[in-house]
C-alpha cells in the first residue's frame, strides 16, 4: 500500500459514518461526502463509456478485421 495504515484509517472511518448517516447523528462533514458521492456517479458512467468506446475502437484498429457495425453493436445493446 503507498499509504500507511494510519493514514487510510481516517479515511474509511469518514466514509462509514457517512454510509452509517440513516443511524446515527449526521454532521456536515457527512452530507458533504455524501453529495460528493452522490453527484460522481454520472461523470463515472461517462467514464466507464468513454474507456469501453476507445477500448472497442482499438481493438479492431489492431486487428483490422473490425467493422464499423461490429463496433457499433456491443456499444448499442448496453446504453
């Protein structure tokens, strides 16, 4: 691990006060983390598209037998 136990300790004791926030008294500090996590996740499906997409792209770059179409399909059946 590059971060010393210590360090990561603080880390996963904020986020389980902020998962645990429905059962125990909620602070600032937990709404912000939550809204943090909250508003992430469409920029992350952006990004897991975005790296499918250039990931499928190269692939039929390298091996050349890759049609437009073919590329196109799996992009099509999970969106």
């Amino acid at each position: 691990a590059f971060f010393p136990w210590s360090r990561r300790k603080d880390f996963w004791l904020v986020l389980s006060f902020t998962i645990n926030a429905p059962f125990c008294d909620v602070t600032f500090r937990d709404g912000f983390i939550g809204d943090v996590l909250t508003s992430s996740v469409r920029p992350l499906q952006d990004l897991a598209f975005t790296l499918f997409y250039v990931c499928s792209g190269l692939k039929g770059w390298w091996t050349r037998d890759y049609t437009l179409d073919e590329a196109a399909s799996p992009v099509e059946s999970n969106w």
